[in-house]
C-alpha cells in the first residue's frame, strides 16, 4: 500500500482512525520531500512527531501540552478560557474540545462578540420574542438556546459592555436567560452547554482598569488555555504549511531560499497568515517555483539578520506612505487604515506608529489630528473608542512640544488616560534670577 493510499484511507477514515493513531502515525511518519535543483517538491504527507487528530495539526511541545490539557477538560463541562493573539487558531483549540467531548454531536455555535454591534449582541445571544424592538417580525431563540446540550464558543468576549458581560455573569450561575422583549416573571428558560471564551485581550488588566467584571473573569477561567503566537512555536511552521499545501495548492514547488524566509518570518498575522499566503502564492506562482521575490512580504522576511533600526525605518515608511495617501485624497482613515487593520495586513505596531505620526504632525492633539486622517470632528468619539480598542492608543503628551501648529479644541470635552489630549501641558519658565 502505497503512502498516497494510506492518505486517502486517512482522509475516508480520519474519527475511526483516532483508536489507533499512533500506529496510522507511524506508517505515515516519513516526511515525503525531494530536492531538484534547489526546488524543494513537497508532497502530501505527514512528517515523524506531528499529532494530526480532530483537524488539528501540531508538532511543538508546547501545543502538544495544550491540546493534552483541552483533551482533560473535554471530559467536564467547566468553563474554559483561551487567549492568544489574532490567529494562533483559539477556535480551532475550542472545536477540538467539543470534538473530543461526549456532547460531540451536539451543536457547536460560535458568536464574535466583536462582529456584532452593541444594540444586537443581546438579542444574537439571549434571542428576543416578537415586537420586542423595530425589526423583531418573529420569535428569536438566540445562540445559548441554540447550543443547548453543546458548546457555546463566545469569541472576543472581552469586547463586551459591562452591561452584557454582567447578563452573561447571570446566565453563567443560574443557567436561566431571558430574552429581549420577554415578561421577567416567566422567562423560565433553562440552558444547559459547555460555554467557551476566547480573547486576544489581557483580561487581568482591563479587570484592574474597570473595564472586565472580575467577578466574570473567575466564572469563566476554570481552565485557562494560553495559545501562543507562531513564532514561538516556530516547529509547527512546517507541517502546517505542508497541510495548507496539500489542500490548497498540490502543485506548489518552494526554492530553499523561500523555504528559509517562511521559517524565519515572525508571522505577526500567526496561522491565518500563513494559510493567506499560501492561497496567494498558489494564485501568483502556480507554474513556477517559488522564490522570495515572488511576493514582498518575501523579501523581508529575512528581517532576522536585520538590525532593529532598519526595521524600524520600514515600519515608518508604511506609517509615512499610508498617511501621505489620505493626505492626497485617497480615501480617509476608515478607508485607508481601518479597513486594513481589521484584515490583518496592518499590525498593531502599524497602526501605533501611524497614530504616533499624525500626533507628531498635529502638535500632539487627537481632536486637531483628524483633518490630517480627512475626519469631520463627529468622528473623535469614534476614533478614540476604535484605538482604545485594541490597544492602539498612544500617550499624546510626547508630541506636544512639537512645532506643528495647534488649534483651539472645539469643545472643552475630555478624557482620561492616554487620550486625554485636552490638558494643557506644564511650561516652567526659568527663574529671572
């Protein structure tokens, strides 16, 4: 039996396979790879010490514990906390638990609390009974009703308002909910699921800053499962760009230069980077082989061997370059930056940098930075809110020495913390004497 029947056979057999995985492993453990004239071909094939079980592919040791860890608490219903940057797979290691669990063939429902605007987000998860709210033409369960006797995943849970985060609290000790529009005195409604939060946020410190229940942070980390980023777990590289390949472009060949910059870029976009360059390159190079002037994220990918200071200098091209276009009317903020950031091909870094560029150049004022991002003046909240987000806001204090000039606020409207830019700074004059 040939190494390609065995994955067809893996594939037709893959859950009645996982009794006996380690002797499937152990047939399927040699990495099938050839190299011709500096190409490397690579086949389908799985290499020696890479678990691939429940549609999970790993090979450091870290994830190995973390996917151990998931398989212990697959067999209770406690509640499970995974936090890790965009990417690195949290609903992947969230699946994996329902899959391994004994409610397996219970629904799973997914919510990203970020996705859904603050008014609706209490109707998609409690549901709503008809004429609740403008719009309500019918009875909605909402996902809790939905995941009954399953697993409800609530991604991006720390983007909840404290009002919903204290009506998750509630639904957490009880079980009961209530939904939008319904007579509290009968909503007798009891819901019974393995919940499961996710986050890229660090929930101990906005608990500390009043913006997390911690109350709710204790309810829902009884199990803690901290994803990490792809660089630091950088042996998974390979068999996951041998899976993407296999499924994605069978055909793609890679030089070794290329294979050198993949395995030695730092991935700030994690899996779901790796994955969107591979459905690039099948598109760009799906006749020739690969090399690192194909795309240009290739060519700096090799960034290791560079010092900190050139990297920085192409961090405040992209800031320069990015503001420079909204300066000549190619779209605004929203358009340029936004739209980018929430597609990953911006990085936090990114973003910070360009804020700390528009600062410098407005004299260090948020409110007279927003002709520069062409924004009317309604759009402060707006902007403010979307930076302290995600952690994007820079201390404006630094730049208020700056040459640019400044404007008179329009309204003597204020904020604290970092974005509080309507203080005055402190001159100290020297003494006459």
């Amino acid at each position: 039996m040939s190494l390609r029947d065995h994955l067809r056979w893996w594939k037709r057999n893959r859950k009645a396979a996982t009794t006996f995985l380690p002797s499937a492993l152990s047939v399927l453990g040699v990495s099938s790879m050839g190299f011709s004239g500096g190409v490397e071909t690579v086949h389908a094939g799985l290499t020696g010490q890479t678990v691939t079980t429940a549609g999970v592919i790993c090979r450091s040791a870290a994830m190995r514990d973390i996917f151990e860890m998931a398989r212990r608490a697959s067999a209770s219903r406690s509640k499970v906390l995974i936090t890790g940057e965009t990417g690195v797979g949290k609903e992947v290691v969230a699946r994996y638990i329902h899959d391994s669990s004994p409610d397996a063939k219970r629904p799973f429902v997914a919510l990203n609390c970020a996705g859904v605007p603050d008014t609706l987000l209490e109707s998609e998860l409690f549901g709503h009974v008809k004429g609740s709210f403008t719009g309500a033409y019918r009875d909605k369960p909402g996902k809790l009703r939905q995941a009954h006797g399953g697993t409800i995943f609530l991604d991006e849970v720390g983007e909840m308002t404290p009002r919903m985060q204290g009506l998750l609290l509630r639904f957490l000790d009880t079980g009961e909910m209530q939904r939008v529009g319904e007579d509290e005195y009968h909503a007798g409604i009891t819901v019974s699921a393995r919940v499961i939060a996710a986050t890229n946020r660090d929930l101990p410190r906005l608990a500390l800053q009043g913006l997390f229940r911690e109350d709710l942070l204790f309810r829902i980390r009884v199990v803690h499962l901290h994803v990490p980023p792809l660089r630091e777990r950088r042996e998974d590289i390979r068999p996951l760009l041998h899976h993407f390949i296999e499924h994605l472009a069978p055909a793609l060949r890679l030089t070794k230069a290329a294979w050198e910059a993949i395995e030695s870029y730092r991935w700030p976009g994690n899996v779901r980077e790796l994955q969107n360059v591979i459905e690039q390159l099948a598109l760009v190079a799906s006749d020739r082989a690969v090399d690192v002037d194909v795309l240009p994220w290739m060519k700096t990918a090799l960034a290791g061997g560079r010092t900190g200071r050139e990297r920085r200098r192409d961090r405040d091209g992209v800031a320069s370059e990015l503001l420079a276009q909204i300066a000549a009317g190619h779209g605004t903020f929203w358009d340029q930056v936004y739209d980018a950031f929430v597609t990953h091909d911006l990085t936090r870094h990114n973003l910070r940098d360009f804020i700390a560029l528009a600062l410098e150049r407005s004299g260090g004022s948020y409110r007279d930075m927003l002709p520069l991002l062409q924004l009317p003046d309604s759009d402060y909240k707006r902007l403010l809110k979307f930076l302290s987000r995600h952690d994007c806001a820079v201390d404006f204090r630094r730049f208020r020495f700056s040459t640019a000039p400044r404007r008179r606020p329009a309204s003597s409207q204020s904020l604290t913390g970092p974005l509080n830019d309507t203080a005055k700074p402190r001159l100290i004059r020297p003494s006459s004497r």
